[in-house]
C-alpha cells in the first residue's frame, strides 16, 4: 500500500502546474480535471526519438507524431499525413501530402520538412537504410518523388512504420512532430507530460493535457485506475485484466492483435538439430493457451493471424507430438533418466536448457507453463527473468521468448526479416543461414501477391524444420478506462492510441 501510495503522490504531482492565491470555483476545478487525461503504463521508453531503436511506437503512442501512412483494422494502407500516392515503377513514388499540415510548433509541413525527415530517419536508425539510399526530389510544397536505390515494390508499407514518424528536423531540443500533442516534460523510463498542440491540422483537441506515468507493478496499476487515481491504464496482463471486467465503472479494451509470443532456438548453443526439434514437439499450445492463459492467447502454427492472408491455416496443434519428442531425443543420446526424472546422456550429464525472457504482458506464465510441459519428458527448463527485452542481447542461453508484433506495417517481409536475417533487428539469437537470407531478401523485392504468399508459406515452413522458431500465439491486447473515458483506441498494430477526439465526462 505504501508503494502504491508514493506513486500516486508522484502522479498527482505531475499534474500540479502551479499554485494560485485565490482558490478555483469547483466549476473551474471540474473543468480543469475534466481536461486533464492521467493513464499509467506498466511499462515505458527511455526516448520519444522516431529515429532511434523502436522509440518510434512511443512517439505515436502518446499523440507526438504520425506517419505518412497508416494501418487499418483490417491491415490495409491508408492516407494519414498524405492524401495519396502514385507508384510510377518499382522504385519510383510520388506522394501528395494533405494541405495545411503543420508541426506542433506551428512550422508549416512541406515536401522539404518530410524528406529532411525521412533522411534523418536514413542516417540515424539501424533498420533505415533503404531511406539512406534513396533519393528525393520536392516536386512542389505538397508533392515528392522518393526512388530506391533496388526495386521495392512495398515501400508505402515502409511509411506506416513508426520509426518515419515526421519530426521537426531543425528542433534540437526536444521532439516536434504533427500530432495532437506536444512535449512539456519527458523523464526517461519513467513519465512523460503532454499539453494539446494549438496548431493541430486536424483540430484541436478537447483534453488539454496528458500524463503518462510508468506504474510497472501490475496490482498498483490496479489499484490505481480502480481508485480513479489515473483514468486508465495500459499493457495490463490477462489477470488484471480479467479483474477490472468485474468492476462496472471501468471498460476493458481486449484487442485482438499481430503481436505474437515467439521462441527462438539459440542454434549456437542448441547444435543438435533433433534436441530442437524434440523441444518444439513437446509444446502443447493448446494447453498452454486455453488452460494456462484462459483463452487471452490465440494458439498459432505460424507467424500470422488466421485473418491475414498470410496465415499458415486453422491452428491444429499438430506439431504437439510427445511420442516423437522422446524419440529425438533418445535418438540424440538421451534414453534414461535420473533420480529427478530428467533426461542424461552417456555421459551422465542432464538434458538441461536455459529460456531467457523478460518482463512483459505473459511472458512470465508462459515460462513456467513451458518449464512444466518439458518437465514431463524430462528436459530440465531453467528460466531467467530479465527486466527488459535488452536483457535479451547476452547470449548465455538456449531459447529466447519475446513478444513482437508480425504486421505492423501490413508487410509481412518485416518482421520474417526482423527475426530470421543474420543481422534481423528481432534475431536476439542471432541465428545466421544463408538460405534464409537470400530467401528473405527475395521476398523484400517480389511484386505478384501470390508469390509473396508462397514465399512466406516457404520460408516459414524452412525455419519450422530447421527447428530454429516456434509460435505460441497471438496476444489479446488489454487497457482499461474509467467510463468517463470516450474514443480512447487500441489498434492491432498497438500504436495508434491518443487522438484529439478523446473525450473525458
């Protein structure tokens, strides 16, 4: 209770802008609350920075920034900042951007801001160098030609990554973007306090300030928006969630999304193709979903959701097969076990593996719901808890779990390259095979639709038998608000959030 209690007292001081000699009417206290939006996070950014690692996320998140085009609820591409575009060639496009945009400081957004833009986004951020390469042209104030330097018949998906959010690129101390809000304080991995933008193009919005406050403590987080302490709240885990449905004054947002819980086989250190193997035909998925996770997690065969077109099929659990598993290993030269039930080889040494996660939505169960269904063939799982996903980039261990979205941009390119390229910004394992690389690569410059799908089926069914990634399923995305919270929005790309169309009763 303590602990709750100092991070309410650092919430309510974030919100406190002064003090006045002559006390407000409780009309003007009413007012006051009532354009004032408090929302807790459980987890947090150390930047607002587009350019840099996936800071991007944040700074759409919480109402900074926007990209040129965005994502629908079906996963199609749509206008945000631009009114349209025109594909002239594979590597040629030309963008019409809509009129009267501006930045939050008032600074017109022309042909010229953008492409400064997408430069810096270029130069700065380890996954931008089909921006670097590229070439601009400002046709006029509203029109651009972008050309890459190889034929990339996706790059519009490119834009609706957060990571081109369009910035300010001559502000130099702090982040300016064409979003509904703009940044009045910013404390690294901890809070952030927002004040509506005056120039916004899209109107100007009705909550005039905003604070997000890191409450990493699920049960404080609770307690927080039970007790209206904060108006909602955000990543909330499958019990909380489960929790607040039960509380008539709150609603609970359940998102089904791409975001996916993956695993990842550590080849370096897992050298035995038929020990992976084994390890992937001893998940139960479907107990691990519906049993372990009450039905939050949609149990997967592959990368991508059964509504997109590059789904794998109607999950069948199919690859659950404990009878083989034991076969593989026995095959592997593990046939006995010890006085613990588990596994040894001739050697005497124990089938001993290490997942290493982080703390993050149901990372945590779905560690031990695994730790148990190996534990009953007799692999010894130990699981290391890490803070952060960094915690991820020391490779002192088996099988990673993460926790990553497939299509944020609609592309499916993204993340198979994300997680399955030698130099993948999501390959904590750091896997390397040539034929994915050049497979991947072959998929980033297809055209025709139905090669793209049959490419993606292709590679995902090598990495399958490679035993070097497995998907558990797709995660319901869960926030809360008090009632007297309206248009607050969870998308399935999990970064569309604040609007100037909030509303607070």
């Amino acid at each position: 209770m303590m602990k709750l209690k100092n991070m309410l007292l650092t919430i309510a001081a974030v919100v406190l802008v002064g003090c006045a000699p002559v006390q407000p009417t409780s009309q003007q206290q009413e007012s006051s609350q009532n354009s004032t939006f408090k929302i807790g996070y459980s987890q947090f950014t150390a930047g607002i920075d587009p350019a840099k690692d996936w800071e991007g996320w944040y700074t759409i998140r919480f109402g900074i920034g926007e990209t040129l085009f965005r994502l629908t609820k079906d996963f199609d591409v749509e206008p945000w900042l631009a009114s349209s575009y025109k594909k002239i060639d594979d590597q040629t496009w030309e963008i019409h951007l809509k009129e009267n945009l501006t930045f939050s400081n008032g600074k017109p957004v022309t042909s010229d801001e953008v492409i400064a833009s997408l430069q810096r986004v270029g130069e700065n951020h380890k996954s931008g160098k089909i921006f670097k390469t590229a070439t601009y042209t400002a046709n006029d104030s509203l029109t651009f030609t972008v050309h890459t330097e190889k034929p990339s018949p996706q790059f519009i998906h490119e834009l609706v990554d957060a990571k081109t959010a369009i910035v300010d690129v001559t502000s130099t101390d702090k982040i300016i973007g064409t979003g509904p809000y703009e940044v009045t304080e910013f404390k690294p991995n901890d809070s952030i306090s927002l004040t509506a933008s005056t120039h916004y193009w899209d109107g100007n919005a009705s909550i005039k300030e905003v604070h997000y406050q890191l409450i990493p403590d699920q049960k404080t987080l609770e307690l927080a928006i039970k007790s209206k302490e904060v108006d909602g709240g955000l990543d909330l885990n499958d019990d909380v969630a489960d929790s607040l449905m039960k509380d008539s004054s709150v609603q609970v947002y359940n998102q089904p999304s791409t975001r996916t819980y993956h695993l990842e086989l550590n080849k370096a250190r897992l050298q035995d193709k038929k020990v992976r193997q084994a390890i992937l035909h001893a998940i139960n998925k479907q107990e691990l979903t519906q049993d372990f996770l009450k039905g939050h997690v949609t149990p997967a065969d592959g990368a991508f959701l059964d509504s997109s077109i590059y789904s794998s099929g109607t999950f069948a659990n199919k690859q659950y097969q404990p009878e083989m598993a034991t076969q593989l290993l026995a095959e592997a030269g593990y046939q006995t076990k010890n006085a613990d039930g588990i596994l040894v080889n001739a050697q005497n040494e124990p089938l001993q593996i290490v997942l290493k996660t982080y703390k993050r939505l149901a990372n945590e169960k779905i560690a031990t719901a695994l730790q148990q269904q190996f534990k009953q063939l007799g692999i010894d799982l130990k699981i290391d808890i890490q803070e952060k996903v960094d915690g991820l980039n020391q490779l002192d261990y088996d099988i990673a779990l993460a926790s990553a979205l497939t299509l944020p941009t609609g592309d499916p390119h993204y993340f198979l390259a994300a997680t399955l390229s030698s130099d993948g910004a999501l390959n904590y394992v750091k896997n390397a095979d040539s034929w994915l690389d050049e497979k991947i690569s072959t998929l980033g410059h297809e055209v025709d639709s139905a090669k793209i799908r049959s490419e993606v089926a292709e590679i995902q069914d090598y990495a399958r038998d490679e035993a070097i990634v497995d998907y558990i399923g797709f995660v319901n995305l869960h926030g809360a608000m008090n009632n007297y919270i309206h248009h607050f929005e969870l998308s399935p790309s999990d970064f569309y959030h604040i609007t100037n169309k909030l509303v607070k009763d």
